[in-house]
C-alpha cells in the first residue's frame, strides 16, 4: 500500500507568540518526520505549512491545538496547502 502524503496550512489564533511555539513545534515536527516551515505573523498568529505522511501530519495539527507549555491557542484554521517539503524551518 503506497504511503499517503499530505501538505496543510495552518493559522494559529491565541497567545502563540512569545511562548517558544515556533521551536517547540519545529521539535515536534522533526520528532513526527513532518516537513515544513512555520512563522510568526504581523497580527500575532502563527502561521505554518505542514507536510509528510498523513498520520503524522495529523498528529502535528493535533499538537498545533494546545502548542508548547504556555501557549493559549483558542483556534486553529486548517486548509490543503501546495509545497513539497524536505525539512522544517522556523522563518523569520
């Protein structure tokens, strides 16, 4: 059975910024084998792009909806996004 990828974008709302959910989410998508990128935005959310095998990606969006030990994340935007990733970044 051939393994199913899959690439989301994700928007995370709350108190996100400030409380290491950058690092701590490259942490835990290179402990699932998830690829991709995630940033901090302007108007205080995060935003990231998460891809690799579907049962980690979805682990990884499960994750984004609590984030490190101080995060408050109240939501979480999800949709099909288009990239394919090889490593995960923290950007600028």
């Amino acid at each position: 059975m051939p393994i199913t990828k899959k690439t989301l974008r994700l928007l995370i709302h709350g108190r996100v910024q400030g409380v290491f959910f950058r690092d701590s989410m490259k942490s835990e998508a290179q402990h699932l084998s998830v690829a991709g990128w995630v940033r901090n935005r302007s108007d205080g959310t995060v935003e990231a792009a998460v891809h690799g095998e579907s049962a980690a990606v979805d682990a990884i969006v499960r994750w984004a909806h609590h984030g490190p030990q101080h995060a408050q994340v109240t939501r979480v935007d999800i949709e099909p996004h288009d990239g394919n990733y090889t490593v995960f970044e923290v950007l600028g």
